[in-house]
C-alpha cells in the first residue's frame, strides 16, 4: 500500500464521528446494566446523524467532498452537529445517563461551536480534534494512563498532511485548542450534573 492511500485510510478510520462512537462506547461500558438507551442516543445524536448530514450534503453537491475539504462549506454540516449534539445532551441529561456521557455529547457541542469560529477564519484540524477531544475524555473517565491515545495523533497528524488536508500548525492548533477546551468544559459540566 503506497502512502497515500495509507493516508486515506487512517483518515477515514479516524473519522471524528467513528472516534466519537467508540469514546462513548468506552464511557458507557462501566454502566452496561443500564447502557442500551444510552448507547442509542449517544451513536444516534453522537455519530449517525453528523455522519448522515455530511454525506447527504456531498450527495447534493452541498459540499465538495465527504471530508468537507473546503473550510468555508463547513458552517452548515458543522451547524447541523451542534444540533445533533446539543439535542443528544438534552435526551441524555433527561434520561439520566451517566454524567461522562452527558458531558462528553456537551463537549462535543461546544467544541464544535469553537471549530466553527475558528474555521470562519482558518482552516483548523477536526481530524486532530476528534482525537484530541475524546482522550481527553478518556483520561477524566479512566484516569492518566488513557493519554497513551494522543499518540494516535501522530498517524492522523501524518496522515492529513501527506493528503495535503492540513498544515502541521493547524493539527497542533486542532489538538491544543480541543484539549483545553475540552478540559475545561468537563470541569464545568461535572461540576453542573
């Protein structure tokens, strides 16, 4: 396999949406007692739909591309996640999911909130995001040794810049923005639920 579709591969493989699934997933497991309806939301409002929205929108010629390779037709795939994401917390939080679940699905919101501001102006790495994101996760669900995972941003930082996607300044900005964000709103949203 030449290193192109090597790259196309780990990107597709890495797709923040499947990151997203298995993240909740993972939170979810400690609760299987009771996980069902909360593994059903968090892949239908987490994964299904933004996945769904992206590629409705390449099929109708919306967007150029099923990565959405031009920044500026982000805002309205990026628009419609918010809404599966912000309507996903709701149902979790009404449900009384586990609170890593319902924060993870707010975080999601909101730092898809921040990667549309930034994207307005730049084109930042959702591919980095979507792992910086869900470790970081990982590490409040299961503690430090979950930071082993940054290291797949490696391969997805490789694998953007060998497609030409990114920049390395906009994988690190992906991956450093997403982890803080995301820090700090899992300071807030455990400290709230």
């Amino acid at each position: 396999m030449d290193s192109g579709r090597a790259a196309s591969v780990i990107t597709h493989v890495f797709n923040p949406a499947l990151v997203a699934a298995f993240t909740f997933l993972a939170l979810l497991y400690p609760f299987n007692s009771s996980s069902p309806m909360f593994v059903g939301i968090s892949l239908t409002f987490g994964t299904v739909i933004p996945l769904a929205i992206v590629y409705l929108m390449s099929k109708r010629g919306m967007v150029s591309d099923f990565l959405v390779s031009n920044k500026d037709e982000r805002t309205k795939p990026f628009a419609g996640a918010i809404l599966s994401y912000a309507t996903g917390s709701l149902a979790l939080w009404l449900f009384q999911a586990p609170k890593l679940a319902t924060a993870l699905m707010l975080c999601y919101a909101g730092n898809t909130i921040i990667m549309t501001l930034i994207t307005r102006l730049w084109k930042i790495s959702v591919h980095a995001s979507g792992i910086a994101g869900p470790t970081t996760a990982l590490i409040e669900g299961f503690g430090p040794w979950a930071s082993i995972l940054f290291l797949l941003l490696i391969p997805v930082g490789w694998a953007r810049i060998r497609l030409k996607a990114h920049t390395p300044s906009q994988i690190l900005a992906g991956a450093l923005v997403t982890i803080v964000a995301t820090w700090l709103q899992f300071s807030i949203y455990l400290a709230v639920l």
